[in-house]
C-alpha cells in the first residue's frame, strides 16, 4: 500500500463516519493535511446516546464526546465545527463554506450523514432527535412543565427504533408517554413480528401508551399544549411531541455536485463516488452489498465507523474492498438488542429462548441461507452470526434445528458449511 504523504483530504461530517475517516487517515501513516469539518456546533460525540443516556438524563454530553477534546489537535486533525458546507466545486477541487470561506482539497470524504425526516405541514416545527441540541431543546421542554408541579406528556410520532427508544427515555424520567405508529407493528420496519409484538408488550407493561395505524390528520396548539387528529376522528393532547419518522440521507451537495445519487450517495466498494478524488461514507452512502448482491444504504453506528474507516483505507490505497455485515443494537427499559444482518429478508424465523424475559436467539433464514439474527443476551452469538452470514450461507439444519444453537461454535466449524453448499 503506498500511503501518500502530503496533500490535504477534507472531509464533510463530524459524525462517526467522518470522525473514524480522520481517525483512521492518522492511524495508517497518513502525514498530510487532514480537515473535519461539520455543521453540527459539537465535537464529535456518540450520537446512539441521544435517544437513550442523554435524552433520560442518565449520562451528561460530556460523557458521549467520542475522544476527549484535545485528541484532534493532537493528532494534528483540524476540526472545524460549527462550519457548513455549501457547496463543492469538483472541477476545481474546492469546498465552499457559507460564511464565503472556501478551502481546496486534494481527496475530499463526504460523511453528511441524514436529516430527520419531518412530517410536513403539519408537524414541521415538532422536536425531532438527532443531534445534541435537541436533547436540550427538549429536556428544556420537559422542564417547562417539571418545573409548574405536572408531570408531562409526551407525544412521540413513529414507532421506529429512535421513536421507542425515546419512548422509554421519556418514560423513565417519569413523564405520561404515547407512541403513535402508523404501520401495524411499532419496530416493524427492523424486526420480526413476534419481536416486535414483544416490544410492544414490553413498553405497555411500563405504561407506555401505544396506538398503530394512526394516520395524523391535523395537529394543532391547545394553548401550550399540542394536539394531534387521526383521520379516524381519534384525538392526543401532549405538552411534548417528538417526531421520529425515519431519516433522509443528506445528499444535497453531492447532488449539486453533479455526484452519483440515487437515496443516498452511490459509491464503489472501495467508498469511491462517481467524481474522481471523492468518496462517501456512513448513512449517506449506497454501497455495494458484496454478500447478497444488488446495494444498500445502511443506518447503522458500528457500519458507519467501518465505512469511514474503509474510505479512508481506500484513499491510502488499500485493496480490501468494503463486506462488513451489518450489527446493530437497541436499548429499551434496560434491555439490550442487538441484530445482525438482514433479519427482513427471511422468510422463516425460528425462536429459541423467551422473548419476554430472554435471552433468547432468534435466527432468520430465506431458502435456508441465514439472513439475520437477533439476540437478548446473547451478544457473542449475534457477533457470530456475522461471520456465519457472511462466510457459511448454507447453514445444516440439524446445526439449528436443536433446542440452543449454539452460533459462536458454529463459526468455529467453516467445513460443515462447505459440505452443505457442495450437496
Ligand atoms: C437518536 C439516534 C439513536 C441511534 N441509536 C443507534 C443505536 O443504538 N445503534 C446503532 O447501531 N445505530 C444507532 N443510530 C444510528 C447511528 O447513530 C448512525 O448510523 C450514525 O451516527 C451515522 O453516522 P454518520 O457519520 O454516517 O452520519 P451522521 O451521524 O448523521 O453525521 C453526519 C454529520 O454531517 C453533518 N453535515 C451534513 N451536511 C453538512 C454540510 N453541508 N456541512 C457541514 N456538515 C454537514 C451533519 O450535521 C452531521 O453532523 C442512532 C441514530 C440516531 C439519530
């Protein structure tokens, strides 16, 4: 690998895409001229812990910074928060600020991550949650009402995995919670529905309120308060409401750029976009899916740290192209989920454990190729799996078919797949 070593690489993101780009460049003998730059007025911080830690209250955002903050000037990083980009100009490979500061680049990363989808008109101006602000903003809100005796209701729109999270982040710190969901299932958009079932459970167990196929008419101020419509004539009144309904990859100066977009920024297994000298990485980016074929767009902490990594491997010249297998977790009331792979492609789920209580393993297959897994307190089980989706397809039935499959031995036995595949 020949590592360049001068040059500047400027790259777009103060996320963990980004974050991990710069931290990466640094690692693998890059001595040049590294800039992070990002619209976001923090340093980078963790962002999972906006819809749990930091939302209740449980951690302070200092405790969420990714690395303390003198790492970036030590590590010779120029960090510029606080600083937008408005537009990059591939012809002559510069970046425009808003402020009408411009700076040239020799690679430039694109890490814009995604913009919370919104609910217009309607519900333009509600809270939404994704960056430390808005933690503040709405533990400001909640406040407004602690502070007058009462306890607050929270109206949460989206029964996704950022709209349950906050559900239970709000409940924990005692405030009267409604989820409303406009699909069947709360969670269904990520899990099976027996899982999704059990989450529901879960949270009306611990006084959530939750209401699917809730389709929101109107939503108006009641005094101080908000309230919100379904076309069924149903009617919520909240002091709070947070939509959480999915994110939009932040596409718009790529786009602009004349760059290769199609949801999300479409780049190579080696993070390349269609401009020469830029890459994509993180949320943003639609890669190739070298495991089942076709491309993806994946929303993920662990991915996006990974693929920023691998842009910038990618820029030092390396030649592993990008495979990781998805793996992601949730955290609700204390219970930690995690997923791996691509459990919504199945077609046969078989559960073993109590969903309820766990632990339990919950394994996804499609025409007996495991696709997903997904695990309460099985965490090296689900780490397994990774390696078993990507590497062993072909899974022996009697291998599943017992009362505790146990994944991480599985893995350990690559040859019991090859004989399968070769039958
Ligand atoms: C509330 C919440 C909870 C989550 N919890 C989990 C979890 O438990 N587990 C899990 O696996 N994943 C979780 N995720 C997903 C995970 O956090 C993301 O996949 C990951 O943070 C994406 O990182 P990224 O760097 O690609 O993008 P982002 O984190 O979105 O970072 C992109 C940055 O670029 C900035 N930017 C965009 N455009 C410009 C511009 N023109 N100029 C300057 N800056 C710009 C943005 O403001 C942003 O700061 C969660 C996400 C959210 C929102």
């Amino acid at each position: 690998m020949t590592v360049p070593r001068s040059g500047r690489v400027v790259i777009v993101g103060t996320g963990i895409a980004g974050a991990s780009a710069a931290r990466t460049l640094r690692k693998d003998g890059f001595a040049g001229s590294i800039v992070l730059v990002g619209d976001d007025p923090s340093i980078p911080y963790r962002r999972p812990m906006v819809s749990k830690e930091l939302l209740s209250g449980s951690a302070v955002a200092a405790k969420a910074h990714l690395e303390p903050i003198t790492f970036w000037a030590e590590q010779s990083i120029e960090l510029r928060v606080g600083a937008t980009v408005a537009a990059v100009d591939t012809a002559s490979a510069r970046v425009e600020f808003d402020d009408g500061d411009s700076l040239s680049y020799e690679t430039l990363i694109l890490a814009t991550g995604g913009r919370p989808r919104r609910l217009d008109p309607i519900l333009a101006d509600a809270h939404t949650l994704r960056h430390l602000h808005d933690v503040t903003a709405l533990r400001a809100a909640f406040e407004r009402v602690t502070s007058t005796g009462a306890t607050p209701s929270v109206l949460i729109v989206g029964g996704g995995l950022v709209g349950m999270e906050a559900a239970a982040a709000a409940r924990t710190m005692g405030a009267d919670v409604t989820v409303l969901e406009m699909g069947e299932r709360v969670l269904e958009r990520v899990l099976p529905e027996p899982i999704c079932a059990s989450y529901e459970r879960l949270h009306r167990d611990r006084g959530v309120a939750v209401h699917t196929g809730v389709r929101l008419s109107r939503v108006d101020a009641q005094g101080a308060r908000t309230r919100a419509v379904a076309v069924d004539g149903r009617e919520w009144l909240a002091d709070v409401v947070i939509v959480a309904v999915g994110m939009t990859p932040d596409t718009e100066l790529a786009e602009n750029a004349g760059l290769l977009v199609d949801d999300g920024i479409v780049v190579d297994e080696f993070c390349a976009t269609s401009a020469v000298g830029v890459y994509a990485a993180g949320d943003v980016a639609r890669f190739p899916n070298r495991i089942l074929g076709g491309t993806e767009r994946v929303e993920h902490w662990n991915h996006a740290q990974a693929h920023g990594a691998a842009a910038a491997r990618a820029v030092l010249g390396a030649s592993a192209p990008y495979e990781e297998v998805p793996w992601c977790w949730t955290n609700q009331f204390g219970r930690n989920l995690q997923i791996a792979g691509w459990p919504g492609l199945g077609t046969e789920l078989i559960v073993r454990g109590d969903l309820d209580a766990g632990p339990f393993l919950a394994l996804s297959l499609a025409d007996d190729r495991l696709v997903g897994v997904i695990g309460v307190g099985r965490p090296r089980d689900v780490r397994a799996a990774q390696a078993l989706i990507a590497n062993g397809p072909y899974l022996p039935r009697d291998a599943l078919d017992g009362d505790d499959p146990n994944l991480v031995a599985l893995a350990a036995e690559p040859a019991r797949f090859a004989a399968v595949a070769r039958e």
